[in-house]
C-alpha cells in the first residue's frame, strides 16, 4: 500500500504537510518529511546463495539496547555511547508500513525460485503476500528514534541511557500458496533486504526464512478463479441443455457466482477444491448496468472441482421458470432505467478554504490530537495501527495497537436449497481487502481527500494496484456541545467534526463500507454501512415462502443476518513492553425497595472485573445497560480512578439458528458478542486462518479461550462480535439504501475532564444569506430564521 497524491477535484483536494521531527532526531529529518515509497533492489546472480544466508537477528526486548548487526552491504558505524548516531542508510519503511509493489514481487520471486521444480513452480498459485508485522517492540523503536512522533520516552529508561541500533531489522513478508498440482497450502517467510530498486532482469534479492505445509485446509478463493469457474460451467453441455429448457440461449447473458462450498459434510472437505455456484440471468436490455441479481436461476445443481477446473457434479434437479422481467430491477440514472430522476437537488459542496486540519506524513496521521498509522491487508482492509491521543503534559497516551475487522459470516435464514448453504465468510473465503473498490471509479467523499493506494499479488503472482483504495478526510458532525444561561442570555456552542478512515468493497452482490471515525471528544467510532443488491430466490407462479419477502412477481428476498468481527489490541495507557489492561463488565441494577430506596427510584452501576478468558464470553444486554470498560491498572485520574476506555455497543443481534446449525461449527465465535483473550502473535482469526470448507468444530475464538488465561492485568485484546438481522424489504430493491451497524469506544476517566472544552468556536467570514442577499441585522442576540 502506498501514498496517492492529493487531487485537486471538488471531493478530493489539498496537499498534506508532514509534521517536522523534533530538533533530537533531526539526522532523519530529510528521510522523514518526504513522502517515500521503498524499492527492493534485484541484483543479478545466484538465487540459491540468497536462500543459504544466515539470517539477521531481529530486535527483541533485550536487543533494544544493544546495537543491531547491521546488513552486508552496509559497512557498521559503532554508535555513540550519548545521543542519536546518523544512520548508515536513511530507514524508507516503516515496520508497519504495508509491503510495496516492489517488495511483493521480490517476495514472490524468491518464493518461486525456492521451488524445487519447474513442475512446482509453475503450480504456484500466490493467494496471499502480507507484512509479516514485527514484534511490539521493534514498533517502539522505529516511532522513538527513526519514525514519527519521535518519541524516546516511549521506552523504558535504561542505566546509563539508551544505545540506538544504526538499523531496524529487515522487513519480512508472509505468504499463502497454493500448490494447483498438489492441492497443498503452505505458509512461506521471505526476509527483504534493504536495497535500491527491482531491475528488469527479473532477479530478486530476498531469503526465505521458513516454509511449511499446512495439512487439511484450503485457502481463500480468487477473482482468476472464480470468472474460470464460470467460463467452465458456461460451456458445460448439460448445463447449456439446461438453460435452453428455460429459454436461454445466449451464454452471454448467464451469469455464474461460485460459492464457497462450505462445510455440512465429509462431501465438503478439503481434500478437495470446492465450489457450488449460483445462476442468475440477465434480461435483454439496453441499461448499460443490467440487474442481473433480478432473475434468479433455481433448481440446477453444480459443484466444480476449482483445481483441475472441471464440473464434478450437475443436476437438472427442478424446472423453476424464470421470473418475469421486473420494470423496477435497475438502478442506474433517469431514462436508462426507464425512469425519471428529480430535479430537486442543488449542490452541496464542501469547502475547507485553508485546507484539512490533519498532516500525513507516509502513512502516519496527525489530526487534532490524535495520531495513528494506516494499513492495508488484502483479507482485512483496512488496519489502524497505534493508536494514540496527545493529552497536554501528559505527553503521548496509547489508546490501542492495532484495529480491525477480521472476519464477517452472512447466514441466510431459508431452508431451501440452494439458500440454506449460503452462509459466506467474506473475510475468510474471498478476502474484504481484495475486494475493495477503486474510489476512482466513485468518489465517495467530500472536502479535501488524501487517497492510499493498496497492493497485492494476484493468483499468478502478479503485482495489482487499488489506486484511490483507502480515504483520509475529516467530516462535519453536528453540534459537539453548547449550553446557553436562560439568565443572562449567553450560550456557547461548538460544532464537532470527525476524521474518517475507510473503505469499500464489493462482495459478489452485497457492498460493505468499513469506516474508522475520531473525535475531538476522544471517541473512536467504528461503522459498517452495508448496501448493494439482495440475494434473491424464485418462485413458482402463486407460491409464496415465509422464510422471505416477496419482491416482486416471481421474486422473493430470504431473511439473512450479516455479522461483523472487530479485533482490538487494546493498550490503554501502557507504553511499549507494558501489559497493565484489565476488562470490567459494567451492568446497571435496580436497588431493592427497603430503607436505601424508600421512594423505589434508586438505581447504580455494578462492575465485575473480568478474570479469566472463560468468564469473559459475554454477551449484550439493553435492559442493563450493559458495557465495558478497559482499564489501565497502575494509572489513576485526578479523582484516583483507574483510567480506561469503554466499549459502548450499538444495536446487535445473536445467531438466529439452533446450536447444531452447520454455519456454527466453522463459526463459533458468534454464539456470544464479546470475547477477550491474552494477546498472542498467531491468534488473529476468530475462525482461524483457513475457515473455507474448514471441518474442524470450533477452530479459533472458541478453543483458544479454553485455555482460560488470566485477564487480570495483561495484554487485551477485544473480539467484538456485532450484527443486523435483515427482514427484506420493498424499499431494500433494486439497490438497498445504506444500513448502519458499529459501536464506540469511548473515553471513560481517562480524561480529568472533558478533552472537548478546548474547541475553539466557529468564526464567520460572511453575513448569513438567503436567496442571494444578505440577511438583515440581527437584534437582540437572536438568531433570524433562514
């Protein structure tokens, strides 16, 4: 993922300053106030000496104050005993920043090298290649002395001072591959080391670290191979018979949607590479954006072996006609869906005049008194890595490690076939970040814009490109506070604006926004707004289904619920190396009628600390007002109380479906909203790594919590796990309007007061006017109406 230039368009403008370093740091001045994009040097020789290097060691707890060996082509400097020595090589890469197109196809390269064959080279199929993110510790070190904010004091205090290494240790890269030949996943790690920029050539310059052989599990699918399933099923002969006895013909109207198979049977497991379609098709028409979603195809069974990419399985199993052509199936504007737009709609425009109000610097976000890194991974999106707030002469206070959305599980709620196996997990099967959009396609924003662009490998082990993919910009929010004295007259009031980090992506038929959103009254906001088009069934002519919502003639919309997964490493008030985290359950009780509650109208907040990984399975409750809190344990406020941050849910729903739904066995981690475990590097999905037609019960959340370690004062990491359950309705066709769905976390005494008086109020450069001309005075302190 890299840094995009500002466009100077009305929805994405400005150009963002970095913030300079301070005067201790000022030998990496120049590296860090441009914008830099690292490129991996390809040297030209012998790919089998770089695979029997010695592997350089990586900077741990105790390594934080000794110097790093430094890389071969880099002669050492022995660093000084006082102050910060110039580096040999100005550090490009931050440890978070997310791998380049450069380093990725280095990464592959070395990868494809390392086969032993042309056989299994050529079989290589690269499904994922990500940051293999560094230990904590070595992100203290880059944001203390190499990296913005500049901060040494975010380690601990040593005798005698700090001893800074003259390098980071090098980045490395994960990857997922595929073996097409085999059927084998395996799991690869690629040392990067630093140098100029990839030749030509086709050489590379990494070293692989590890390799191994993940048995029993099939990776995530991709787009190559989804448009091959539907090429193939396309010219599958019974399968053209088919459609012909439906009146189809023409091919190029067919479409074909793979779904994951799944797991409801021994049938399903992943010895072999699965996929069971659905069919729609489309209607002849000349709207450039012919709903095809509209006529669903029902009663054809199909399953595809997605290795060898053949039809495994076909049965004409039911002749359900087409649904009539709908006339209100379109979506897209005034005539070309037979329709008329109105005329109503002036413009509304955005204007910063003295541009935004945050400073990016790489990947690093300054905004008002926040500061964060933005990631990119192709499963996840969208990451947000340290989190913290710049409290006055507290200095810099860490609010979290790293934020995300790891997972989501669409089950549909009808027991007919083919709708009782459509239960995707979008994360886990396909991948939200592979799936994002483009924003130059559609800019979903207003004001000024600072765009990322997002890299990832392609099935080949080609390098793709998603410009525009991820969007920086600040939002107004409404009224942030405001009190007026009815004595006096005076009132003071203040606007609140957010800054907005997000993405969209496309998953077949559905459109899922991930939004971060902070405030200047320190809350973190996150939101899933979820539109696009229903997953539709057929029905016989008269027949109606209670599962659904008919639609329109022939159409029904089944009930389906969407879950969403947020992964919080939470670090409230702990500085790098610090575990001193804490959960607090907090429920309100009604006092018992008696002599404390003579007049039956007392109530208070009841907090049970959350001991153990089992205690804390958790689930929402509306009626208690129930939240938690997370807690620093050894940090107090002005009034002694543990500082923290609370979890404050919004609306949510648990599975609707018995407990021996096969959804549940891969997806365990819905039977309760909120999970907290002891943070461990490799726990990072609720259904583990590979959840596609995974037929292990329970893998992830649900057995890792049986270990049942101790949450009393440690490193947290929050599983929330929230959704909506979705009734179609009229209104949600031809294209749903957007549904919300998120939670907050909020400060809870972490602040002495409210951090949102400081505000300054909003300044008027301009009479009010109405209609063109300007209003008249305003008498006697009160406002005219518009």
């Amino acid at each position: 993922m890299a840094t995009t230039q500002e466009k100077a368009a009305p929805c994405c403008v400005g150009s963002a300053k970095p913030s300079p370093p301070p005067v201790a740091a000022s030998v990496l001045r120049k590296a860090d106030e441009e914008l830099l994009v690292h490129e991996w040097a390809v040297p030209a020789g012998d790919p089998a000496e770089d695979l029997t290097r010695k592997r350089a060691p990586s900077v741990g707890g105790a390594a934080l104050v000794r110097p790093v060996e430094p890389l071969p082509d880099s002669p050492a400097k022995p660093p000084a005993n006082k102050g910060i020595p110039a580096m040999v090589k100005p550090q490009t890469s931050h440890p978070l920043d997310p791998l380049s197109a450069a380093e990725i196809s280095v990464a592959v390269a070395t990868v494809r090298a390392a086969g032993a064959t042309p056989e299994v080279r050529d079989s290589m199929r690269f499904v994922e290649v990500v940051l293999l993110e560094p230990d904590k510790q070595v992100v203290a070190l880059a944001d203390a002395y190499f990296f913005p904010p500049f901060q040494p004091s975010l380690l601990p205090r040593t005798k005698g001072g700090p001893v800074i290494p003259s390098k980071l240790p090098p980045r490395q890269a994960r990857l997922i591959v595929y073996n097409k030949r085999s059927n084998e996943t395996g799991i690869w790690i690629v040392e990067l080391s630093e140098v100029h920029a990839v030749t030509r050539g086709g050489h590379h310059r990494g070293k692989v670290i590890s390799s191994k052989v993940v048995p029993d599990v099939q990776p995530p699918m991709d787009a190559e191979e989804y448009a091959e399933c539907e090429a193939v099923v396309k010219e599958f002969p019974p399968f053209r018979e088919a459609m012909k006895k439906r009146g189809i013909e023409d091919m190029d109207l067919v479409m074909v949607d793979p779904w994951c198979a799944g797991y409801h049977s021994e049938a399903d497991a992943p010895n072999h590479r699965l996929a069971k379609p659905l069919i729609f098709c489309r209607t002849e028409s000349d709207c450039p954006m012919e709903n095809g979603y509209a006529r669903p195809v029902e009663g054809i069974h199909v399953l595809v072996d997605m290795q060898n990419m053949v039809v495994i399985e076909f049965e004409d199993r039911r002749l359900i006609p087409l649904p009539p052509a709908d006339p209100l199936r379109n979506y897209t504007p005034g005539e070309t869906r037979g329709g008329v737009d109105r005329s109503d709609v002036k413009p509304l425009q955005i204007i910063q005049p003295e541009g935004p109000s945050f400073r990016v610097n790489g990947h690093f976000v300054q905004w008002q008194k926040w500061n964060f890194r933005i990631g990119f991974t192709p499963r996840e999106g969208l990451v947000i890595h340290s989190v913290a707030y710049v409290d006055g002469n507290r200095g810099r206070r860490p609010v979290a490690h790293r934020l995300s959305f790891v997972e989501m599980v669409v089950p549909y709620g009808d027991p007919n076939d083919p709708h009782y196996r459509k239960n995707a997990f979008d994360a886990g099967e396909d991948g939200l970040g592979k799936n994002a959009h483009s924003l130059k396609k559609g800019c979903d924003c207003l004001g000024y814009i600072k765009y990322f662009d997002a890299h990832f490998t392609n099935f080949t082990g080609g390098v793709e490109t998603i410009e525009n993919c991820v969007c920086l910009h600040e939002e107004d929010h409404g009224i942030l506070w405001k009190h007026q004295d009815w004595r006096t007259g005076l009132a003071e009031v203040r606007r609140s604006r957010r800054l907005t980090v997000s993405f969209i992506c496309t998953v077949a038929n559905y459109e899922y926004g991930f939004f971060w959103h902070f405030y200047q009254d320190g809350k973190i906001e996150a939101e899933v707004k979820l539109t696009g088009i229903l997953s539709l069934g057929a029905l016989q002519p008269g027949e109606t289904r209670k599962y659904g919502t008919t639609i329109a003639p022939g159409l029904y919309a089944p009930v389906h619920q969407h879950f969403f997964v947020a992964r919080m490493d939470m670090a409230v008030d702990c500085k790098p190396g610090e575990t001193f985290n804490q959960v607090v359950e907090v429920n309100v009780k009604v006092e018992e009628p008696g002599k404390e509650n003579v007049h039956n109208n007392a109530f208070y907040a009841e907090e049970e600390l959350l001991r153990s990984e089992m205690q804390a399975m958790r689930d929402c409750n509306p009626l208690s007002a129930r939240h938690w809190i997370i807690r620093n344990t050894r940090t107090v406020n002005r009034t002694g109380q543990l500082t923290g941050y609370k979890l404050l849910p919004g609306s949510n729903c648990l599975p609707l479906a018995g407990s021996e739904a096969k959804f549940l066995r891969r997806a365990a981690f819905l039977k309760h909203n909120l999970w907290v475990t002891r943070y461990a590097r490799d726990e990072m999905y609720p259904g583990g790594e590979f959840p596609n037609q995974n037929p292990r019960v329970g893998e992830g959340l649900a057995t890792w919590v049986k270990q049942n370690r101790s949450l009393e004062e440690t490193d947290i990491v929050l599983w929330y796990v929230f959704g909506v359950t979705h009734i179609p309705r009229l209104e949600d066709w031809p294209v749903m309007p957007v549904d919300h769905i998120g939670f907050m976390l909020m400060p809870h005494g972490f602040f002495n007061c409210s951090p949102a008086v400081d505000v300054p109020p909003n300044s008027w450069d301009s009479e009010l006017k109405d209609n063109g001309m300007a209003a008249k005075s305003i008498q006697n302190g009160l406002l005219a109406k518009l």
